[in-house]
C-alpha cells in the first residue's frame, strides 16, 4: 500500500470506509439506462430552458438556428463520450479521466480543475434562473438581493440534502422531476404553436451589432443549455454496464433535450412579443398567460413547473460536482477529503463543498448586481470553462485514433475521424464565440488553479507517488566536487 493510501485510510473519518459489501456494490451502480438518461435529461433541462428564450430574443431569430447547431455538436459529444468510455480502462470522472488516461496527470489535473468549477458555477447560474420563477410563483415584485440569496440557498441545499441520503434516493427524486417537466414543457412546444403569432417574432439579427455578435449571444446560452450530455460519462461509476449504457443515455438524451429545446423556445418567441421577452427574467409565465388568458393560474403553474424542474437539475449537478471531485481525488490530484466517503459511499465531503461553493458565489452577485445581468454573467463563465474539458476529451480521441494503438480502421476510422474533429472545432468555435472578456475570465480561473496543482505536486514527490524532476546540481556543489576531485 502506497503512502498516500495509508494516511488516507489512517486519516478517513470515523464510520467510513472504501470497502463496498457486495450489496453496497450494487447499490452503487443503482443507475441503469433508464435513469442514466433521466440523470442526462434532467442535468440538460434545468431552470435554463424557462430563462433561455429571453436570451436568445435578445439575439433574434437566427439564434434558432444557432440552437440547432449546438444540438448536432452536442450530440457529437455524446456519441465521443460513450466511444472514450468504452476504451478508457478507469472512466470514472468522464471528461478528467480520458484526458488523464491520455496525456497524464497534468492534463488530467487541469481538466478535472475546469470541470468541477465550471459544474459549481453552473449550479450558481441554475439557481439564478431558479430564483425568477420562485418569485413569479410566490409573487415577489420587488425582492431585494438578500432575499433572492435566501431563496437560492435553499434551491442549492435541498438537492444537497437529497444527495447525501443516497444515490438511489436520488436516482428515484431525478427520474420524477424529468417526467413532471418533460411533459409540460413538451406541451408548450406542440399546442403553444396554434397559439403563435408571426408578428410577436423579432428581426432575425436583434442583438444591436454584427451577426458575430449575436452569434455570441446565442451560443453562450445554447452550450450552456446542453451542458450536461456527460452526465452520464462523469457518473460512469454509478452507472450499470457504463461501457454500453454510458453512450447510449447520452445520445438518448441529448437528443430528446434538442427537440424540446427547439420547439419551446420557437413556440415562446411567438407566444410573447419581442419587447416583452427580451425584458423578462421569467417568459415561460408570459407564454401560459397568452395561451391562456384567463386568471393568474397559468403564470403560477408554469412557475411551479420551472422550479420543479430547477430542483431536479440542481439534484443531478449536485452529484456530478460530487463525483468529478471524487474521481481526482481517488488519483491524489485533488485534496483528499474530496474522496471520503460514508458507508453507502456517498462522498459528503464533495457535497458540502459543492453547495457551499455556489452559495458564497451566489452571495457574491446578488451583492453587486440583479436580474438577467446575474444569470448572463454566469452562464458565460461556465459555458468557456466547460469548453476547455470538451476539447480535451475530443483531443484523447484524436490522438488515439491518428496513433498506432487504435483498432479501428476503414470506414469506421473515417466516421470516428469525423467525430473527434469535428468536437475538437466545436469545442474551438465555441470558446472563440463566447467573447474576449470571459475567455479573459476563465484564464483567471485556470490559473488559480494551477497554483494549487503545485503544491498537489509537491506532495506527490514527497510521499513518492510522482516522478521527482532531475535538477541540474548548484554552482556552489560543482565547485566543491572540482576542488575535491583536484
């Protein structure tokens, strides 16, 4: 046993333990296809959808199309993550895991870093949206910051709670709140249609600048709406038969998110004139009450809905932040209470700081500024820092495939060439789409992290779990070795 593994269980917290009794074994592995594609569904369908058509409004109607083509590079992704997890032999942590199987601890730091803080924040930005539709529901006209931020905390610490009882619990809690928003939101996107209006549409570029400009716009919302089809992938250990089930709930629901996410937000920009969309942080309340005009009660079902479907999206990224953070720390590339975990083999840890993280973020903005500003500003910060892991994951593949290790060949390379290209210019046009400022912003991040990536290193060598570099021997001990020769 290595050092490390012995001050780690020495260390571990009384009454835990990573020994799993077969039973616990299959308990952990409590997610089958079905509920693999409900955790997917549900991390991809958030509050996002109920706040995106005001976003994209603000772009025009070619941000339409530009939700269309984030949904086929989606779909792209899926399709890599399941191929990356059939051949990465240890695929827990998805996106950490296939940059580290391929370009080694480094990479795999640096990935693992980009996902979990881009996940926490991705939490901030969910709860942000949340919190719109718990004021229509609740009618809050005026809530000062605090008040949101009282509101958010709870939105961030019922998922939590719901987590630390357990994966099965949690597993059951994800696939009810995917029906009760599915359903309803499938609705809006088929019958709000006979409701539509042509005139309610606003021009096709409405963003005030170039196309390129509204393009931004646009695909910063749309990526962040989709993220989430590597769900399935970071979960994998949770997963039954990962090698097949990890890929197929990913396409599986990455592809029933992009049909509902097209038909809603076409049906809502018809629904709702383009004024009043482009100044409203909640217009799914706007679209019931047009479709049904009659009394307060379409505006508060779908409120009810949207927060609903929050809490399911914040119980599902409540786990994947967990076990992103898990999987590094399993490799000591993160700190190590991040892998501790009770007897049912839920990292608590993870969990705690996983809520506590997005809350302190959250407190943050609620302070300094308000309304759509709060949401835009964090959905950008996680859409770039989210970018960085995908082209990662698309750069395993590529290297695999181009290498002689691969054993693929003909028109199976070709299709998978395919695949890993066009993800790695996906992930590229995505991060050049998303704007200097943020691009300038996530670099912060980066950076940060790779501070604390060198004292992790540091421990590595001591305790002799990484390579120590050879270092070129001092001006003063050369000297010596001369005069002792002579």
């Amino acid at each position: 046993m290595s050092l490390a593994r012995r001050w780690e269980a020495s260390h571990r917290p009384f009454g835990t333990s990573t020994e799993l009794s077969p039973r616990n074994a299959q308990k952990a592995h409590a997610l089958g296809i079905t509920s693999a594609t409900g955790l997917v569904i549900g991390s991809i369908v958030g509050t996002g959808v109920f706040t995106m058509p005001a976003v994209l409004a603000g772009a025009g109607t070619m941000s339409l199309v530009v939700l269309g083509v984030i949904a086929v590079g989606a779909m792209l992704l899926g399709i890599l993550f399941g191929q990356l997890t059939k051949r990465v032999p240890n695929s827990d942590g998805g996106v950490y895991a296939y940059a580290r199987h391929e370009f080694g601890d480094f990479a795999g730091y640096l990935v693992g870093w980009c996902y979990w803080v881009q996940a926490w924040a991705g939490n901030a930005a969910i709860v942000s949206s949340w919190v719109f539709y718990v004021d229509a529901l609740f009618g809050f006209s005026h809530p000062t910051g605090m008040e949101n931020w009282g509101i958010a905390l709870f939105g961030l610490w019922v998922p939590a709670t719901i987590n630390l009882v357990g994966v099965r619990q949690m597993a059951w809690f994800q696939n009810l709140t995917v029906v009760l928003k599915f359903l309803p939101l499938l609705f809006v996107g088929v019958v709000g249609w006979f409701f539509v209006h042509s005139a309610n549409f606003g021009a096709f570029n409405a963003s005030g600048g170039s196309l390129y400009s509204g393009i931004g716009i646009a695909a910063g919302v749309a990526l962040f709406s989709f993220i989430g089809v590597e769900a399935a992938a970071i979960t994998a250990k949770r997963v039954r038969d990962p090698r097949k089930n990890v890929g197929r709930a990913s396409v599986y629901g990455t592809a029933a998110s992009a049909v509902l996410y097209v038909l809603v937000s076409a049906a809502v920009m018809g629904l709702v004139s383009h004024h009043t969309l482009v100044n409203t942080g909640s217009p799914f309340v706007n679209a019931f009450q047009a479709m049904f005009a009659h009394g307060t009660w379409p505006g508060k079902f779908i409120s009810a809905l949207a927060v609903v479907s929050g809490i399911g999206a914040l119980n599902g990224w409540t786990l994947i932040v967990t076990e992103t953070s898990r999987a590094v720390a399993n490799d000591d590339l993160f700190p190590r209470p991040f892998a501790w975990a009770d007897r049912k083999d839920t990292a608590w840890f993870g969990i705690v700081v996983g809520a506590a993280l997005p809350s302190l973020l959250m407190l943050w903005r609620y302070t300094t500024s308000s309304g759509l500003t709060v949401f835009t500003y964090l959905v950008d910060l996680t859409v770039v820092t989210v970018a960085i892991p995908y082209f990662f994951s698309a750069l395993a593949q590529l290297t695999y495939l181009v290498s002689r290790r691969r054993r693929v060949q003909g028109w199976q390379l070709a299709r998978d060439l395919s695949i890993a290209g066009a993800s790695v210019l996906f992930s590229m046009w995505v991060t050049f789409a998303s704007g200097y400022q943020v691009v300038y912003q996530a670099l912060v991040v980066l950076l940060a992290g790779l501070v604390i990536y060198a004292f992790l290193k540091a421990r590595r060598e001591r305790l002799g779990e990484a390579v120590e570099p050879v270092d070129a021997p001092s001006t003063d001990a050369t000297i010596h070795q001369i005069g002792e020769a002579s």
